[in-house]
C-alpha cells in the first residue's frame, strides 16, 4: 500500500473549488500563487493526503492524491490524447492486468502509456512505439514524474513500415491515424487469442480498419462509441450539465484467431 503522507517529490492534486484545482510535484521553497491566495509548498510536506491548509488569504485548500484521470488530463499536450471515459471499455475489451505486457501504437502525450503503465504494474511492460521524435521527447518529459515509469519502454520507430521488436504480446493499443497499417504487424505480434483496439475520430477510418482486420484472421470485431453525460446538482433542481465531453473517438476491438492470417 502507498503511504498516505505527503513527501518531498509526491504529486499531489491542490484543489481550491472545482475551477481552481492544481497539479504540482512538491519541491522545496515552491510557492503557488492562485487568485484566492499564496501556498507554500513546503508547509504540506509530511501533512496526509486530505489535509484542509489556508492561503495567505485565509481561504481553504485541500491537497489530494491525482487518480489516474487528473494525471492524464494535465500532461502537456502535443497531440489529442485517449480520455479516461474511454478506458474502462479497454479493461473490460483486453482482460490486461499485473504483469502483462502490451505494445502502444502512438505514444502521443503519454496519457495512455501513463493509464497503461499503471495497469500491468508492478511486473508487466508498456512498449511503447511513436515515428515522431518532439512528440516522443514531450511524452517522456510527462512520464518522467510518474510512478510506474520504470515499467514503460520507449521506441522510436514507425512500426507500419519497420514492425514491432517483441513477440507474445497481451494487447495492442492503436492511436494514429492509420491504424489499418499497423494491424498486420499487430497480428505478427499478439498472442493467439488476445486482443487489439484502436482508437479513430471518424468513421471513415473506422471501415477501413475493419475491413483490414477482417481480412487479417482477427475475429470478434466490435466497434462502439462510449458516451459521458455530466449532471449537475443543485438545490433548485438537477439537470445533465451544459457542456462536456462528447465525442472523443470510436473504438475498435478485435481478437487474433490462431493460424495465419487469411
């Protein structure tokens, strides 16, 4: 279990009100200065997680332990990262836990290699795979932080063209913009019986990845668009909030069949 206090190098999630909520490592002499008051960092050091501290203004903060979705959702971005609303469907989609192993297509921002990372901890391995060098040096820099770090493999290749180095892999994830490319490769690389998905912003690319997979010996292809719908309470009624994230992506899944591809 992780400690519950609050050390030199933690991240911890300063939350003033649900507009005023920061992500910060702790480090000495740091100061945040926010519109409702100054916080000295090292005032929280050693305090436990849920500790309601004051600004120099007198109004309270609180300092939490980030779940995954606040780490995710405050990288710095380079490229539109995977949304936590979409991630439960990949558990339920691959069966990945502890000690798997898992190849990542598009290693982006790092917000899935962060969400990964922590899934198949403390034995498995994320390898993760993107062409581009700025966004694979902005990911790094993002990950770096982070926890399970050490269980994340950096690769910088194009694995439509050059292919994936491992074998006997649990599941593959698929962000770029082709993903049809990859799914060859994927079959080269996936255990019999396990399982891919791919994320895609239009159903354009949608069709051709199924049809690629369908022509690839992969079976039980699904594809499915996961909704969130934010509701707001108040005292003078209850209603789904005014805005929020909609459509994000469809995802595909599908599972190798044993034997060659068709």
């Amino acid at each position: 279990m992780e400690e519950n206090s609050i050390n030199q190098g933690d991240l911890v999630l300063i939350y003033l009100d649900d507009k005023r909520q920061f992500l910060i490592q702790v480090v000495p002499k740091l100061k945040l200065s926010t519109d409702l008051g100054d916080i000295r960092v090292d005032e929280i050091i050693s305090k436990e997680f849920g500790f309601v501290g004051k600004t120099h203004l007198g109004r309270n903060f609180y300092c939490l332990r980030p779940t995954i979705s606040d780490l995710m959702l405050k990288i710095k971005r380079k490229t539109t990262i995977v949304y936590p609303k979409d991630l439960g469907y990949l558990l339920f989609e691959t069966a990945i836990g502890p000690g798997s192993k898992v190849i990542e297509v598009g290693t982006g921002s790092g917000a899935l290699t962060l969400f990964l990372s922590r899934i198949v901890a403390p034995d498995g391995v994320v390898y993760s795979y993107e062409r581009n060098e700025e966004f694979l040096e902005n990911a790094k820099k993002n990950l770096e932080k982070v926890k399970y770090k050490s269980r994340i493999e950096y690769f910088l290749r194009d694995a439509a063209i050059e292919g994936f180095i491992q074998k006997n892999i649990d599941a593959i994830f698929i962000d770029v913009p082709e993903p049809w490319d990859i799914v060859p490769r994927a079959f080269d690389a996936l255990k019999g019986g396990h399982h891919l998905v791919a994320w895609s912003p239009n159903v354009e690319q949608v069709k051709k990845t199924v049809e690629v997979l369908q022509a690839s010996n992969f079976i039980r292809i699904k594809v499915c668009e996961v909704v969130q719908r934010d509701i707001l309470v108040r005292e003078r009624g209850v209603r789904p909030r005014e805005r929020g994230i909609t459509h994000t992506a469809y995802l595909v899944s599908a599972t190798k069949a044993r034997g060659g591809a068709k």
